[in-house]
C-alpha cells in the first residue's frame, strides 16, 4: 500500500519558528482506516510538541522530515492493525 501525502514547511515569527503542515489528513487517515484525531493524539504523544488540526491539515510545531514522519506513520500502523 503507497502511503503518501503532502508536506509543507512554513516560517512564522521573528525567531523562523517552523511548523510543519500535513495536508490532506483526512485522506491520509482514510488510507490508514482511523481519523485525523487518532493521528494527531499518536503524533502528540511522541513528539510532545503542540499539533493542532485545521479544516484538512495538521500543523505540527516543528521541523519534520520525510524520513522521521514516515517513520511515525509506520509506527501508528503497527500500533493500530486490528
């Protein structure tokens, strides 16, 4: 199963704080057969940084590479197969 998705990175504040957006988190939840709420409490709880989600993004505080969310994604999947 091919799991992709969008990533883009955006600058905010004087300090270039970044925060990461995922976008289109409902389909990306839809391939993994949970929701966005799921994704974002697993995503919370082992970055311990603050996720919010708006319309069909999920802004993560931070700077996330490919490697580390596909990680996180493989992780879930392991962590959530019925």
């Amino acid at each position: 199963m091919s799991q992709t998705f969008d990533v883009q990175c955006l600058y905010y504040g004087a300090r270039e704080k970044l925060v990461t957006h995922i976008i289109e988190i409902k389909s990306l939840a839809e391939r993994l057969e949970t929701t966005p709420y799921d994704i974002k409490a697993y995503f919370t709880k082992r970055l311990d940084t603050i996720i919010d989600i708006e319309g069909n993004t999920m802004k993560v505080k931070g700077f996330l590479k490919l490697p580390l969310l596909n990680m996180l994604l493989e992780e879930f999947r392991s962590v959530n197969i019925s």
